[in-house]
C-alpha cells in the first residue's frame, strides 16, 4: 500500500485505554488508512517519529469558543493538542441571538464573546458562518437554552410563559436541524435561575426527538450540590436523553469532601439513565463576577472589568482596598465583570478526575482579559502533572479520557481512535515533557512537549506556532 504519509516508531496511544505500543500510522488525504507495524507500506513522505507519543487529537468536551472559532486561530486549544471543541455550553451559545446595536447583554453571555459577536439570528447562519470562515478544529456544537431565553423573553427574572416555551422549542427543533448535537443549560446563572426544571424539560424532549444530548451546569455546586444533581437527572429522565454534567465539582469549603456523596449519586443514577460528566483538572473555577462565587472562595482574582481593565489579574481584596470599598461593594461596582474563584478543593478534583467516566473539558473562556489558566493549560496538565508526576491514571487512560471517550458520548463517527478509517486528527507529544505552562499569574502560555497537532490531514499546530490553516470541520453526529 502506497500513502501520502507514514508516521513510524511511535509510541502509539490510540485512544481506547489499551497499553501503549511502538508501530506507525499511515496517512492519506484527511484519513488514517492504517495503524501498526505496516511491513511493506511505502509514503511519499515518512516521518520518525521515536521517542514521541502519537494520539488522537484530544476533543474538549466543554468550552465556550463558539466566536473565538470564528476570530482566531484557536491557539489556546490546539497548542495543548485540541482537535474538537464541543461549544455553547452551560446554557449560552452564541446562537441564536442578534442582540440590537446597543443592547445589553446578560451575563454570563458577555463572558463568551463582546456584544458585536451575536449577530446570528438562527443556528443555522452560525454554522453557515463557520463554514464559511473554516474553522482551525472540528465543531461539536449545542445550544444554550439562556441564549434562547434572552431571545424570546421581555425580562429573564421569571419563567418562561407557554408562549415563550413554544417559540423555544421551535429554535431547538431549528439548531438540532442546523447541526447542534444537543442542548446546555446553566440555571446557577442569574440568566436562566427563575426556570424552573419544568421548563428546560420541554426544551431537552425536543432535543431528545432529534437524537440529542443535555448538558448541565447545575443549579448550585456548593451546599445544595445533591438537590441540584438531582433536579438535572430528572430533567433528563423525563426527557429521554443521556445527561452530560458539566465542569462536576464541589465548591466553598464547607462541601469539602462532598465528591464523595456526588459521585454514588452519579453511580447510582448511571445504573437507570446515561449520566456522564466532564471536569477541568484545577481546584479553582471561572465565571462572571459575583457574590455567591466569591463567598464559597478563599480568594477571587478579576479575569476582566469592562470599566476598569487594568484590574484583570488581581485579587479582589487588593481591588477592593484600592477603591475604598467593601469587596460586596466591589463586586457591584465593577459590573460587568468576570473572576477566578479558589473554592474547590483538590482531594475532591482528584476523587472526580480519577472517575472512569470523566470526560475532559477545559471550560476555558478565551474572551478573558486574564483567562483561568485551564483555557491553555487542562489537557497537557492531564498528561503532565495529574498522569505522569502524580500517578492519578496510566497515560493511555488520561487520552482515553480525551479522546475515544467524548467521541463515544457525543456520538462522533470515526473520531477519538487511531484506526484505519478514522479522520487524522493526531496530536504528537512527549510523553516525558509535556507539561502545563500556564499559572494563574501567567496564563496566557502554550504547553511544553507537544511537538504538532493535525486536524483531518492537515497540521495546525507545529513546533510551538499555530499554522493558520483551518481543516476543522462541524463534526456530523453518527
Ligand atoms: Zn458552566
């Protein structure tokens, strides 16, 4: 057999879990056409790749790019080895949505995007957008039932009327139509709070006609962590669709510990429905400033203020002293405004990592002035500290985790595995360097020991410079 490329002597981790082995993997065009010892196989062009570890690209099972696909070249995620993002969750897509020149946009809407980016009044003219611009990785999108509130409701503060819920139900038919593989909600957010599980139910139903999943940033995270599981689980069985948990954690110390208690009730419910989960690999979270977040925190650190900039990237105390305020009058003062919050702790982030179901999801928010670091830094921070230096997982059950896993759950064809057949998205590392530069004083920085990143046949990512090639596709679901 005659290929275009053949990548020999690596150490090949192909995504399923099985232990790693030495062998190659042949490329033509945008596919794998084989994988192993190849005797006989011949390319135009044969990279050796020894010493490097070959994996499928790694798929972020939960960010907010949505516009960043649409800006930029994605350096964040491919730089770390990022082939697939699955975008719109925690109930705020960017579509559909046009906002009217001067409008307000409520948060956490403002923390994915600047208010000129919603400018897409159907899900379809988003993706029509994509296409059009090529995007630098493969799409798996949802929609937001906050964007659908902001949409068709006169004030957020109540639930959505009979009305409402049917023109609501109308744009997921049209979004699942358009290509969105399910929907995500976000009822912590003050967006979506005043619904009530009743109301994302029917949306999900709609969801769940065209083969969808839910994804859910639940309701509260720290001290009605069990009740707020349960009300996303219930919205899932009564709709009939498998239950993705969002960023699953436990926050403000009193809940130290508590991962315990939510990961049996995660057990217990997988026993009766799909129930699966996604985690970043940090004990601090990230979302729009507010006092409910900075009251489970031992510390906040302002990622960005759109009236006072020079304050991302510092504590919210030292703010606070510099303004003369108390930090609760702080907080109102800065709006809008977006914060890191250190209120995890890490025994819980390790106990949720370690579950064989967690999928890998950044949450990432490239808009930040002053980003978590999770944004450039979840998945080589997989690798690095949590596989190798802490021992957590062997390397090929981290890139299960990251690859055959997600592909499995959102139900991507022929992605997440090297296998003769599947799409060459590869990312090629070593496995005794990589490693997470990105910290909380400097987050903005690619990770070490990834050598190049390929999204269907083409490298996006080579040695430490983005290429600017846009090979990303919206992933069609199986
Ligand atoms: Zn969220």
């Amino acid at each position: 057999m005659h290929v275009d490329q053949i990548i020999a002597n690596a150490l090949l981790v192909d995504g399923t879990g099985t232990p790693p082995a030495t062998g190659a993997v042949a490329l033509t065009g945008d596919r794998i056409m084989g994988v192993g010892a190849l005797p006989g196989w011949t390319a135009d062009e044969v990279i050796d790749a020894a010493g490097l570890a070959l994996a499928p690209g790694f798929i972020d099972a939960h960010t907010h790019d949505d516009a960043a696909l649409l800006g930029g070249d994605l350096a964040p995620k491919i730089s770390q080895g990022v082939t697939t993002v699955v975008t719109g969750n925690c109930g705020v897509s960017l579509a559909p949505l046009r906002l009217a020149p001067g409008a307000s946009l409520p948060g956490p809407l403002d923390c994915i995007a600047d208010p000129a980016w919603f400018r897409f009044d159907s899900f379809a003219a988003w993706t029509a957008a994509l296409a059009d611009a090529g995007t630098t990785t493969n799409v798996v999108p949802l929609v937001g039932h906050g964007t659908l509130r902001v949409k068709v409701m006169d004030r957020i503060d109540r639930p959505a009327s009979e009305g409402e819920i049917v023109q609501m139900e109308a744009l997921v038919d049209e979004a699942m139509a358009a290509g969105a593989f399910g929907l995500s909600s976000g009822l912590f957010y003050p967006l979506a709070a005043a619904a009530p599980a009743s109301e994302v139910t029917r949306l999900a139903v709609r969801a769940a006609a065209h083969g969808g999943v839910y994804t859910a940033h639940i309701r509260d995270e720290g001290d009605h962590v069990i009740a707020a599981l349960e009300e996303a689980i219930g919205i899932a069985a009564d709709a009939g669709l498998p239950l993705i948990l969002s960023h699953h954690k436990v926050s403000g110390r009193a809940n130290h510990g508590r991962s315990r208690e939510t990961l049996a009730l995660i057990a217990r419910a997988a026993t009766r429905q799909p129930v699966w989960l996604d985690a970043y690999p940090y004990a601090a979270g990230s979302t729009m400033l507010n006092e409910r977040s900075c009251a489970a925190s031992s510390r906040t650190l302002v990622t960005w203020c759109a009236s006072r900039p020079e304050f991302a990237g510092q504590d919210l105390a030292d703010v606070a002293r510099t303004l003369g305020l108390s930090e609760a009058e702080a907080i109102a003062a800065l709006q809008p405004a977006g914060a890191i919050y250190f209120m995890m702790d890490e025994a819980d982030v390790e106990r949720i990592l370690c579950c064989p179901e967690t999928m890998i999801g950044s949450d990432g928010i490239p808009a930040d002035a002053h980003p978590h670091p999770r944004l450039w830094g979840s998945f080589a921070r997989v690798l690095g500290h949590y596989s190798r230096q802490r021992g957590l997982f062997s390397l090929e059950e981290a890139v299960r985790r990251m690859t055959a896993l997600p592909a499995a759950r959102f139900r991507l064809a022929d992605r997440g595995v090297l296998a003769a057949g599947a799409h060459a998205d590869l990312v090629l590392f070593d496995p005794d360097a990589v490693a997470d530069k990105a910290t909380f004083a400097d987050p903005c920085q690619p990770s070490a020991g990834i050598h190049w990143v390929m999204v269907n046949g083409v490298r996006v990512w080579d040695q430490g410079s983005a290429t600017g090639a846009r090979p990303g596709r919206i992933v069609v679901r199986a």
